[in-house]
C-alpha cells in the first residue's frame, strides 16, 4: 500500500498506493507510513522526504469502511510528530482529492506543490468528528483565522487556485509537471546543510506551534468526547 523510491540522491519518495480507493487511510496503511517516515528520520542517507499519491488523488481522507476509534487518532498523530518533528525537510506534491486526514498530512510537511486538479476539504465537522493531526492550530497559521474557521467550521470544498492565495501550498503547477516539480525541489532541499535544515525546521515549528504534544493532545480529548465511551474501548 505504500511504494518507497530511492534514496536516490538523498532524496525518499513515499508513494501512497490504493488508488482504487483514492489513498484513503486505513490503520495499515497509516501503520506502514509512519513507520516508514520514523526509519527514514534515523537513515543518514534519506536527506528529504517526498510524500505523493498513486493514481486519481493524494489522499481521500481515512477509509470509513476501516476500524475508527482511538487508535487511528493516536498512529494519525504519531505521524504528524514524526513528520513535523523530522530533521529532514518533507515536500507534499499533491493532485486531485486531499482530504480530511490527508489534509492534516500536507499541513504536517514543509514545503507543498499542488497540481491545479487538486480540490481541498476538511469535511469532519458534517461527519461529527474534530480533526486530530494538528489542524486546528497549524490552519489558522497558514490561511489566517478567518479562512480556517470557514474550512473548518463549513466542511466545504475549495479549489487549488483558493488553497495558493490562502497561502496553503508553495506553488501551483501544471498536472503533468507535478512529479517532477516536487523531485526538483526535493532535490534542492537535499543539497542543504543537513544540520543547518533540521535546525531551522525545530526553530520554526517551535515558532509556529510552541508545544506540539500539548496541541495534539488537546486535539485527542476533544474527539474522544465527541466519540463517548465507545472511544475507551
């Protein structure tokens, strides 16, 4: 479910890979991700990570035929901290759906370039759930309160040209451009000082965020009231 490339020049490509599925996330999957971010965070030959989708969309959120509950939010967020929390720069190059969860994945990443298909949505509030990787306190930083309220509080659909003046991604390309756009700024963050990168990364989350586990944490007592007592099961 997850194809790995390289490293090839520093740089590791991790593949998200159920296409007929529109990547959504199952706790495999999620599982197979983290697990591959945390060996690549300790592997002195991966310089940067590369997070990309197979087929039609990045990612179409979490898979709702899949087992919910406390222990998707607990891989969600240990993915967040170890993406956030990497020495090594992580670019997001996505296209067409980036959902929910899949959204909270691209805030966790440094640098984001979005084909013009992408179509963005953080679409819990209609479902009764609360986003837990993050969302509500680093959206607000990127797109300003008032755009992160409207996302948040609306559940609606916005489109990649949206996501680029809100200040969401780095850079719109052309769909056929993407991967290669994403391989040659991956490929100029792996030229940096590795040390220098993973300092200024630490300086700016503790700017953007301050206490990463205190944030997650509140994020994971707000859901597990939403849930009920079926969430300590």
């Amino acid at each position: 479910m997850l194809i790995r490339t390289g490293p090839t020049d520093g740089v590791l490509e991790l593949r998200l890979n159920r296409p007929q599925r529109l990547n959504a996330l199952t706790l495999a999957l999620t599982q197979e991700l983290l697990a591959a971010v945390q060996r690549a965070n300790s592997d002195d030959a991966v310089r940067v990570l590369l997070l990309t989708g197979e087929g039609r969309g990045f990612c179409a959120g979490k898979d709702r035929d899949d087992p919910a509950g406390p222990e998707f939010v607990a891989l969600l967020q240990a993915l967040a901290m170890a993406l956030m929390q990497s020495p090594k720069p992580v670019v997001a190059a996505v296209h067409g759906w980036v959902v929910g969860a899949g959204l909270e994945i691209l805030l966790n990443c440094d640098i984001v370039v979005a084909a013009r298909s992408a179509r963005f949505m953080l679409p819990e509030i209609n479902i009764g759930l609360f986003g837990t990787g993050g969302v509500v306190a680093l959206l607000p930083r990127h797109v300003g309160l008032a755009k992160a309220k409207g996302a948040l509080m609306l559940g609606e659909e916005f489109s990649a040209a949206q996501a680029d003046q809100w200040g969401l991604v780095w850079a719109l390309v052309d769909d056929e451009a993407l991967h290669a756009e994403g391989r040659r700024l991956a490929a100029k963050l792996a030229g940096s000082d590795p040390q220098l990168m993973g300092r200024l990364k630490a300086s700016l989350l503790e700017e953007a965020v301050g206490d990463l586990p205190a944030v997650l944490a509140r994020e994971a007592a707000v859901q597990r009231a939403l849930m009920g007592p079926s969430a300590e099961q």
